[in-house]
C-alpha cells in the first residue's frame, strides 16, 4: 500500500509538468504548422503567379511582334493607327483595338488570369461586345461615378473567382477621333467620359491549395488527441475550478454591490460611461454646447428657520428625490446639490442634438413645476403652511464639461458663464416661473409662449442677454394634467381632474356642488345677519 502510495504521490507530481509541457509544445506548435504551411501556400502562389506573368508577357510579346512590329517593317508608307488596321497594309491598332485583341490572346489560354477590354458602344463596322450582368452594372456604376472600385467576387464550395473593373477614359485625341469616324456610334463625347472597361478576372480552385495545409493538418491529429488527454484530466481539475468559481461569484457580488452603492454618488449616465469604458476616469475636460438648468426654493431661508433640521432635512430629501426623478426621465445629466438649489445639464456625456438636448430640458422645467403642486399638496398635510416655489432658469451655450479636481479626488462638472448665466435667469425669474436666454428660446420657441424681459449685463458675457419669461405652452404640452390648488384659512383644496377616477367624478361634482351651496347659504345669512 505504501508503495502504492508513492507511485500515486509521483505520478500526480509528474501530471502538472507533463500538462505544462504539452501545452507549450501546443502554443509553439501551432504557429509553427501555420507558419510551415503558408511558406508553402506563399511559393506555390508565387510560381502561379510568375507562370501567369510570364505567360501574360509571352502574349504581349508575341502579339506585339506579329501585329506591331511585323506590319511597320511591312508598310511601304507612311504608318497609320486605326482600329481596321488588318484590313490597311502597314496599319497598327489603336490603343482601344490593341487592348481587345491582346486580352483575347491573353484570354484564350487556360490560366488563372483573364483580362477583357469591353465597351456597350462599338464601332459599326465591329460586333456587338457580349457582356454579361457584372460588366454591364460595372459601365453604368463607373459612368456613374469613375472614381469608384468595382469589384465583385464570387464562386462555390470548390472555386472561387475575384472580377475588377476599371474605367476606360476618353482623352483629347480619343475624344477628337470618335466625334469624327463615320462608324463612331456617338459623335458627342467630351474628355473624361467612360467608354468602356477593362476587366481582369482571376480564378482559383480551392482543392487545389489543400495540400498546401498539410502541416496543419497533422498539428489538428495531434491537437485532437491532446484535447481527449485533457478532457481526462479536467475531470480531476473540476473541483478546484467549482471552488473558484463559487469564489468570483462571491467576489462579483461584492463588486457588484459596492458598485450600486458608488452609483448613489454619480449621474446615470457618467455610471455608464465610466463602468463601460467609455470615459477615462482621469482630469479632462472638453468644451460642449450645452443646455444649463438652474433651480432654487424661494424664500429658502425664512422656511429652514421656521423648521426643526430633521423636518427641513426630510423636506430637501422628498424635494430632490422627485426632481431628481423627473430629470432622469428626460435624460438629464444631474451635476450637484447645494444648499436647496439643483444644477442640471443636457448634453454630456449623452446627446440628442442641441435642439432636442433644450426642448428636453425644458420638458422636464414645466413637469417639476406641474410636480411642485402635488409636493406641496402633500407638505401641507404634514404642517408645512407655506407652500414652496421654485425659480427656475435655462440657458444653451458652451462650456467645459468633464473631470475637475486632482488625482485623488475629482469631480464630474461644469464651468463656464453659460452655466453662471443660467443661475442669474433663475434669479430673476417669478416664483414658480421659468426664465429662458434668447439662445435656449430660439430652440424651443415653436413650443413655448413667452415674453422678453428687460436685457440685463453679466460679468464674463459681452453681449447683452434678453431674458424670456415662459408663460405657458403650445401643442400637446398644453394638454398636461390639470391641478386646482387653493390654500386659505378655512379652506383647504387639491383637484388633480387628471388623477381623478371616472367613478369617482360624479361624487367630485357633488361635494364641490354642496360645498358652494353652502358658500351661498352661509354669505345670504350673514348677508341678512348684517
């Protein structure tokens, strides 16, 4: 047993040195099978390639000699250039005729390599260029635009097969022979019109480069038998791996939960970019158009210091837990807090476009002023009297958007007087108003009813800013929930006619009914008491 043992305790020892070395010899392996096999690929397509060549340059040669050459030495005269030129003693072809004949030369062989010089208008005197669906697409495509690359590439399962095209252009001296020839099919070309193509097409059996793999062939055998050595000894590795796994389980749990818990302290979208990547968590900034919303409570002051902290507290919490709300509905991007005012911008790290980034800002301004009501509605019910308005100012314009700070601690901000100007519109906008610059007023004005104020100065902005008092909406913002809200002594009122039941708008109808019969009775008697 205990020699048992010993050979058990070795052969183990022996199992993770034997593993690591068949795993090397599997990594250098196969880069090396590929590597073997391309060198035999890569001079098996060299000689294919020279072969072609040479045999392409024997044609040019040959058809050079015979038909250029030979016919100079031949003509007694002057020599002439013209596509007929067999039919003129000591005549040579033109350029358009040498390209057809030499690619029919070249064509006629069984090579890889094709070449066609093809036009869909041939002298009257030639036939017709039989084209098929490729050259025709690639001649309207390149009179179309010139410029362009044609290729198309097609086969099968054993063939493949690449086609180019390239334009054939018309020069001054084609130009000046073709409107002049009796046989020429137009007589309006200009320079730089496409006449034609050229087409080189090569082909290539797929079977007959599979011996060029044979390297990797036989390293696929041996990786085969090694993927079944593993799968056995994997069977005695899965234990460990379960405890790993059950360990980064935990692990990511953990992550994943201080992750939610850092979320609190960032904007949704700056999470995002930052968890995926898309944003260096590092000091940078960069200059943005944005839409700037600046939000403060009225009279802010007098209400804390009628409120114990715990109540004011609550009170700031349910405040800028609903606008915050409301702003991440719209897509908003929430900068800070500070003291009872909120700083929001559109336009980073996320975008719509500027004009969309405004008319958004300014949906969510009207939906947190609309919000305000049932807010208070519910304050009053816990001893606040005085019910709450927010000031409220947007401007569009540039700014510095991004990372401020040091590198131990930075923050996701703005500066700029665009975001400065906005808290000033805020300022000198009505309780439970919103004020617009010009610049955000121009962006959403075919949705927005609105009046200029008086122009007013702003250190670090040269122009003067005329400021637009919002005084209601246009189209379907117009149709929002209708609340009726009227707090005075002896009287205490909250209608929401948009939350209002259907089954319940009758009993409605009959409270308000009793309650102005009895604004009626009670004002005749003291009417009459009087």
């Amino acid at each position: 047993m205990a020699v048992l043992g010993e050979r058990r305790s070795y052969s183990h020892r022996l199992m993770g040195p034997l593993l690591i070395t068949a795993v090397v010899l599997g990594l250098l392996g196969l880069p090396l099978a590929v590597w073997l096999d391309l060198r035999i690929l890569s001079e098996r397509m060299l000689r294919m390639q020279a072969s072609e060549i040479s045999r392409i340059v024997d044609d040019m040669r040959g058809f050079y000699g015979s038909d250029v050459v030979a016919r100079v030495l031949e003509a007694n005269g002057p020599v002439t250039v013209t596509h007929n030129y067999r039919d003129i003693k000591g005549a040579i072809p033109i350029p358009a005729t040498l390209s057809i004949e030499l690619g029919q030369r070249i064509s006629s062989h069984d090579g890889s390599a094709k070449y066609r010089f093809v036009s869909d208008m041939t002298f009257k005197g030639r036939p017709p260029h039989q084209l098929d669906d490729f050259e025709r697409r690639a001649i309207a495509d390149l009179r179309a635009n010139p410029d362009q690359r044609i290729v198309d590439v097609s086969g099968s399962l054993f063939n493949s097969q690449v086609r180019t095209a390239a334009p054939v252009l018309m020069g001054p001296v084609c130009v000046s022979c073709h409107n002049t020839h009796p046989e020429s099919p137009k007589t309006d070309w200009k320079v730089g019109d496409v006449r034609g193509i050229q087409e080189i097409s090569v082909a290539q059996p797929i079977f007959a480069n599979v011996f060029s793999f044979k390297y990797s062939l036989s390293y696929l055998l041996l990786a085969s038998l090694a993927g079944l050595a593993i799968i056995f000894l994997q069977r005695r590795q899965a234990r460990l791996i379960n405890g790993m796994n059950q360990e980064l389980t935990e692990a990511n749990d953990f992550l994943a939960g201080i992750s939610l818990k850092l979320a609190k302290y960032l904007s949704p979208q700056v999470y995002k970019s930052i968890f995926s990547g898309q944003k260096d968590v590092a000091i940078a900034t960069e200059r943005k158009k944005l839409t700037i919303f600046f939000s403060d409570i009225k009279d802010f002051t007098a209400i804390s210091e009628r409120l114990q902290p715990e109540d004011l507290t609550e009170l700031l919490n349910d405040y800028f837990t609903e606008m915050s709300a409301i702003a991440l509905r719209h897509g908003a991007t929430i900068d800070k807090f500070f003291g009872d005012a909120i700083l929001i911008f559109f336009g980073d790290p996320e975008t719509k476009g500027v004009e969309e980034d405004a008319r958004a800002c300014l949906r969510m301004a009207v939906d947190m002023q609309q919000h305000m009501d049932h807010l208070n509605a519910i304050w009053r019910k816990r001893g606040i009297e005085l019910p709450m308005q927010v000031r409220m100012g947007i401007n569009t314009g540039f700014c510095n958007v991004g990372n401020f700070g040091s590198d131990d601690r930075m923050a996701y901000t703005i500066i700029g007087a665009e975001a400065n100007l906005a808290a000033r519109l805020q300022a000198i906008a009505e309780p439970g108003g919103i004020c617009l610059s010009y610049e955000t007023y121009a962006l959403v004005r075919d949705m927005v009813r609105a009046s200029p104020l008086e122009p007013i100065l702003m250190k670090g902005i040269k122009r003067e800013v005329v400021p637009y008092a919002v005084e209601g909406l246009l189209g379907e913002l117009a149709q929002r929930p209708q609340v009726i809200i009227e707090h005075v002594t002896g009287l205490d009122l909250f209608l929401d006619l948009d939350a209002l039941k259907d089954s319940e708008v009758e009993r409605a109808k009959k409270r308000l009914s009793e309650a102005l019969a009895a604004l009626d009775g009670g004002w005749e008697q003291t009417r009459r008491a009087g």
